[in-house]
C-alpha cells in the first residue's frame, strides 16, 4: 500500500501540474490547439470562472470515475479533462476576482496537490476492493462502456455532424465509415469528418487549410489500415 501511495503521489503531482498548466495555455494561444484540447476548453469555459459551477462539474465525473475505477481497476480519461482542471479553477478563482486563465502558477500549484489527491484516493480505494467484487464489476461495466464508445457515441457525434450541414454531414458519413472498417469504431472518423467538412464550408476545398486536413486525414487513415493489416483483409476478399 505504501508503494502505491508514493507511485500515486508522484504520478499525480506531475499529471495533475501538467494537465492545469496545459488548460490555463490554452486560452494563451487559442488559434494553435490539439484535437484533444478542444472538450475540456469548451467544458472550462461553460462554468464560466464561477467556483461553485467548477467544483461541481467536477465531482460529478469524480464520482463517476471513482465507481469505474473500483470496478475496473482504471482511471478514465474524465480524470484527466474534466476533474482537475476544473477543482484546479475553482479553487484558484475562490473568493476574489482572479481569473484562472490568468494565472498558471496558482494553477499548476493546485493541479499538482489536486492531482495528487485524487489519485492517491482513487487508486487506494480500487486496490481495496475484494477481487471477486472486482471481477463481477469488471464483467459489467467493461463491456457497457465499450457498448458506449463503439455504438452511443459515434451515433451522437453523426447526428451532431449532420445538423451542422450537408457537406460536414457526408464527410462524417465517408470518414466514420472508413473507419468502422478499419478499426471497429467510427468516432475518429466521425470527428475527422466534422472538422474536414466545417473547414470544407467555412473555406472551401481549394483552401490550403482545408487541402491539408483533408491530406492529414487520409494519410492517418491509411496508417491505420496499414498497421491493422487491414490490407490483408481486402487481399482474402479478392
């Protein structure tokens, strides 16, 4: 137990410093982001700088994270993106006026002892838990949140991509497909679909913007299929 308090206490402090840091830098340059930024910018800014909007927000993946980290033996990704940063904020914007996106130290203090925290606590209450309880959570949960990931979601960002307009919509429907083949699962595809077709609509095709995640695109999928051996399965078919 003591190894693992110390291994949870390292990791935490630099996941927790790092991840804060990183949302405080991206409200500092916001035309130069990572795919992956996008969520937990959007999510930052929906509480709008209010303490109690931001503590909320994230207790409420913390309890979720929590249930699924004694049942399968994992953190989620929620961890990361979504209770953090958000505690982070909260405590940094409580009681005065400062701005979280203001200040990065006061952020990547927190971020470290938050991060800390609750990784100690997460990881000490799954390694509690007997492992036939485990192993009967890990039979049910598993498999609802690969359910989740493989069919909800794609279905949900497809019907976001659609209501955005035609050409975003048929670029969903070409790249998720893509990779429903590819891979099994046609969210990646999906999102590269919404970001090809809005670049499509806002800029046209003849944008060099737009020529290039068109290019990037294809060339990761393509990868993809290449170190799935998906080729392989087209040379049996025919």
């Amino acid at each position: 137990m003591i190894e693992l308090i110390f291994k949870s206490l390292i990791i935490g402090v630099l996941v927790g410093a790092s991840i804060s840091a990183g949302a405080v830098r991206m409200f500092k340059a916001p035309e130069v982001q990572g795919m992956g930024a996008f969520r937990t910018l959007g999510e930052l800014n929906a509480s709008n700088g209010d303490p109690i909007s931001h503590f909320s927000f994230g207790l409420g993946f913390f309890i979720t994270s929590a249930a699924s980290a004694v049942g399968t033996g994992s953190l989620t990704q929620d961890v990361l993106h979504r209770v953090i940063p958000n505690w982070s904020a909260a405590i940094v914007n409580f009681g005065n006026k400062r701005d979280f996106k203001e200040h990065i130290v006061p952020m990547t203090f927190w971020g470290a002892i938050i991060g800390a925290a609750v990784y100690i606590l997460l990881n000490t209450s799954a390694s509690m838990v007997p492992v036939d309880l485990a192993q009967m959570s890990r039979d049910i949960l598993a498999p609802a949140a690969q359910n989740l990931i493989d069919l909800i979601m794609p279905l949900l960002f497809l019907w976001a991509a659609m209501d955005s307009g035609r050409t975003t919509g048929v670029w969903s429907i070409v790249f998720g497909g893509l990779m429903a083949m590819v891979s099994g699962n046609a969210l990646p595809g999906v999102i590269f679909g919404i970001l090809c077709g809005t670049l499509a609509e806002e800029q046209g095709y003849k944008k060099r913007s737009t020529i290039t995640m068109f290019t990037i695109t294809i060339v990761l999928i393509l990868l993809i299929a290449y170190f799935r051996e998906f080729h392989l399965v087209l040379f049996d078919l025919f």
